[in-house]
C-alpha cells in the first residue's frame, strides 16, 4: 500500500496487523503535500491491493485490521504512560 499524509492515531497498529496478519507492506511515499497526479496514481494503486487481497482472503481485511487497532489502542496509550 501507498501512504502518504498523516494517517490515524492508531496507524502504526493497523499498518503492523496488515503485515503480520497478511503480510501486506506499507510504503510511505509523500507526507501530507501530494500532486493531483500522485494522489490519483496511490489511490488507483491502492484500491487494486485492496480489492486482490479481500478477494484473497473473503472478506475486508483492512476494516478488519482498522477494528483492532482501534481496539488496541487505548492499551498501547496507557502502555506508554507507564513507560514514563
């Protein structure tokens, strides 16, 4: 997958339950400043991956994954305050 921008709070949970899960890789190609050009190519890119690996596995692995690392994140927060 192409990312680019700042993403969700929880992004690196959900990037790392893709990759450990289904072994999707993230790429992070720009930050929050994209041409029309990038955005339209990452997108057209992006929505191919998608629908491959839904149709690999039957059903909608990124929402999966976006549903546990909501999940996940309160505990990763608090994890990190009793780091500190």
């Amino acid at each position: 997958m192409k990312v680019h921008g700042l993403g969700m709070s929880y992004s690196m949970i959900y990037w790392n339950l893709l990759e450990t899960r289904y072994g999707l890789h993230s790429e992070i190609v720009a930050g929050c400043v994209v041409t029309e050009r990038q955005f339209a190519y990452w997108q057209g890119y992006n929505r191919t991956i998608r629908a491959y690996y839904n149709h690999k596995y039957g059903r909608d692995i990124f929402e999966e994954c976006d549903q546990e690392a909501q999940k996940q994140w309160p505990a990763f927060l608090k994890s990190l305050e009793s780091a500190t």
